[in-house]
C-alpha cells in the first residue's frame, strides 16, 4: 500500500502542491509548498488558540471567539488547495488501467 502511494504522489507532471486524496475525497500534500501550508496552518490555529485562551477569562470565552476564527483559517487553506491543487474527487484506489 505504501508503494501505491508512493508511486501515486509521484506521478505529478502538472506540479500540484496538493493531490486528490488516493482514497477518499479531499487533498494530500505532496510537494514541500503543500506540506508548508499545512504546518503553517497548525501553527497558525494553535498560536490564535493560545492567544484567544490568555486574554479569555472563561473556557466559553475562548471557544466562542475561536471557532469564527478557526472557520476563516479552514476557508483559507480549503482556497489555497483548490487553487494550487487537483481537482478532487470520490477515489477508491487507482483508476483501472492506470498503472
């Protein structure tokens, strides 16, 4: 299975940052720009987290101000995979014939 994937995530004449998923629906990162993104986005969630919960003065407080702020940071790196991505789709494996 690793092999799959591996020749899989090779297999990127067009340069994509991010793949389609080999099963299942969404995106992988599969370039060093697309890991980037992803870590920069983790990064970026737990630092607004730990922000958002030292001034809060409640666990309510917190959650309720990171969860519109999380929601934009998900719209964003959803755009930057559409963008620099391609396109996905319901996938089950390799396609048949593909080798």
């Amino acid at each position: 299975m690793i092999k799959e994937y591996r020749e899989y995530f090779k297999n990127n004449p067009n340069g994509y940052w991010f793949k389609a998923k080999l099963y299942g629906w969404g995106w992988t990162p599969v370039k060093w720009q697309g890991w980037a993104v992803v870590i920069a986005f983790i990064f970026l969630s737990i630092l607004n987290f730990n922000r958002l919960d030292y001034s809060s003065h409640s666990a309510s407080d917190t959650l309720i101000n990171f969860l519109p702020q999380t929601f934009i940071l998900v719209i964003i790196l959803i755009l930057i995979c559409y963008k620099k991505g391609e396109k996905p789709r319901w996938q089950w494996g390799k396609e048949r014939g593909s080798k």
